[in-house]
C-alpha cells in the first residue's frame, strides 16, 4: 500500500517516514526542500534497509502533483508540508497564506482528481490560541493569536466542509503539541536552518557551542517560573501515532480530530534543568521580552486517542533531552556533509523523475 508522505523529508515527516517503512507501507515523498533535506531520506532508508522514493518540487506544482499520481498506486496521505516558524508568519502573513493553504488546495484537488479520499493532515495545538483552561481537549474553543496557527485552523475548516460535501473521504486531523528529540540511532533529527525557532534545537546548539547562549522569550508569564509551559512530546511517539492515525482511517469514513501530547506541561526552564541534568552540560541563558503570538500555557488531553486507538505518548522529558543531544553531538552540522554534495550532483536528481534512493 503506498502512502503519499507531503514534506517527507522534514523533522516528524522522516520519523514517520521510518515507522511507515517499519510497518510494511511502502512510502512516496514530496518535498520542496526549502526547510529540509534530501539527505535525511537517505538516512531514513539506512536506518530501515528499504529504498524511498521521492520528488522535489511544491505542492503548488499541478503537473508534478499529477505526474506522482500517474506514476504511483496512491492509497492514502499524510500531509506534513508547510511553514511552521510562529514568528516568521506573524513578519509574513501571506506567504504563509499561500504555500500553506494554496498547497493544501492542490494537494486536495489533485486526489479528488484520482479519487484518493484517505488523509491524515498534520494540524497544530496553536488552533486552540491562549486556551481558557488545560488540558486542553478536542472541543476547546479554536482561536488562534498568529497566522502560522490560522492557516492550520482555515485548513482544518476546508476539511469538513470536504467531508461534508461528500462523506466518502476519511480524513484525520492531528492536533500535535511540541514534538522534540530524535530518532534513538542519532541518524536523524532536527534540523533547522539558520537560527531555530524551536527550544531544544536551540538548547542543543548551545550545548555544542555554536550558539553562545540561549534566548529566553518571556519570564513573566503567571507560570510557576515566569516562562512558557508547553507539552513536548518525543518525535518517535508523534510518528508512531500518525501510522496508528492512517490504520484507524483505512476503517472510517468522515472527519475526526485527536490531540497528540503526552498530557503534561514543562516550562521553559524545567526544560533547561532536565536537558543538563541528563547531559551534564551546563546552558547559558538570556530572558528577553515576549515573543509576538506566543501563549502562556498549553498542553494536551490526549486520552481520546489513547481509548480509540490504544495510541499513548510513553517516552519522558530525559529521553527527549538524550536523543535530542544524541544527535547534535554526533551530526554537530546536521545533515550538512559532503554526503549531501554527491546526492546532489546525481544526474537523476537534477531532472526530478521519481527519485529513488539507493
């Protein structure tokens, strides 16, 4: 059964990627790169000892969108592909507008197309904006506080009225909270270009020394630190439920939505103490002032999914922390190596046909 991975080969794509392979699926990649690298395919396939297949290029590309379906047996998609930097959406609105939801069109009208009706899209908890009360549950008030978090809810809304206009689509939305850490062989992880957005990637580039401290955005949230709490749940839990998500809507027709969290929420400093607890590696910090569309607290019930799929977040903070520093420590540069240079000087990669890789 082949399933059409969007943004394969970014951070929770090429952990999905992994289960999938591990599952028995076989898997297609889409991705434009501009936030990820082909590199991590290659790795994904070293790590399960199966051969993925992959096109460069954007969901707003109709000819290439056909063109993978044309040449491909598609069952289902997982659709991770679009920007996700809150502060850069918040600097530039309509860009996010137009890959995120411009994309998601065309993606969805091509499978209208050829008749594929099985979706799991990846949907963020930054739908549920400064939520009034936490846990926060499936039927929380949806209200977001930056663009980056609306094109997630404009898309979420664009799915039921899909599954409204024609109840044969399954579709299953993924409301996941702050995924972090890495795969346990080091192999892969995450790796963002330029200064990261994210905490821990952030945390382990000033552990390495290649950033000189870390930038704390606000220390006077009413938390019981002052700073952000959020709930980080491990990557490989986060892929691990997108494979249980795409089994349970082979079986389902329609829409439904499941929080992916582990169900506790840590502060930005609690983060801090466990990564150099686990570490031994002591991080230099700066509080500066809010970070714009940032919220004070939020983290997940996710016992629906739990109940419904048998699905629960079982790896801990420390694990999280390990993994992450794993691999930093062993790929310091990230997927930047001269590996990276020969794959791209490969004559069938330059013409984009149904990559493979070997």
């Amino acid at each position: 059964m082949a399933i059409l991975v969007t943004g394969g080969a970014g951070y929770i794509g090429s952990h999905t990627l992994v289960e999938l392979l591990q599952a028995g699926y076989q898997a297609v990649v889409v991705d434009n790169f501009s936030n990820s690298s082909e590199e991590s395919l290659k790795r994904v396939s070293e790590i399960t000892g199966k051969k993925v297949e992959y096109y460069s290029g954007s969901l707003l590309d109709k000819e290439l969108m056909e063109r993978i379906f044309i040449e491909n047996h598609i069952h289902a998609v997982i659709h991770f592909a679009g920007l996700k930097a809150v502060g850069e959406s918040v600097e530039k609105p309509l860009h996010y507008y137009q890959n995120n939801i411009g994309g998601t069109l065309s993606l969805l009208e091509t499978m209208l197309k050829f008749n594929v009706k099985s979706l799991v899209f990846s949907s963020s908890a930054t739908v549920y904006g400064n939520p009034k009360t936490v846990p926060v549950i499936e039927e929380s008030h949806l209200s977001t506080t930056n663009p980056y978090g609306r094109t997630k809810l404009f898309i979420e809304e664009i799915l039921k009225d899909l599954s409204n206009a024609d109840p044969n689509w399954s579709i299953t939305t993924l409301r996941y909270f702050n995924p972090i850490g890495a795969h346990s062989s080091g192999e892969i992880g995450e790796d963002p270009k330029g200064i990261p957005n994210n905490l821990l990637p952030f945390i382990t580039k000033v552990a390495s020394g290649e950033l000189e401290m870390l930038h704390v955005f606000g220390a006077d949230y009413p938390t019981e630190d002052g700073t952000g709490v959020r709930d980080y749940i491990h990557v490989v839990d986060l892929a691990e439920g997108h494979v249980k998500a795409l089994e349970k809507n082979i079986q389902h027709t329609g829409i439904h939505t499941y929080n992916l969290g582990t169900g506790n929420g840590y502060s930005v400093l609690q983060v801090i103490q466990s990564f150099e607890k686990t570490t031994g590696i002591k991080i230099p910090y700066k509080i500066e002032g809010r970070r714009p569309g940032d919220v004070p607290v939020c983290f997940a019930d996710a016992t629906k999914a739990e109940f419904e799929w048998g699905w629960k977040a079982g790896r801990r903070i420390d694990e999280m922390c390990k993994d992450a520093w794993n691999w930093q420590s062993k790929y310091p540069a990230g997927y930047k190596t001269n590996k990276i240079e020969e794959i791209s000087s490969s004559p069938r990669l330059q013409n984009s046909e149904g990559l493979l890789m070997e």
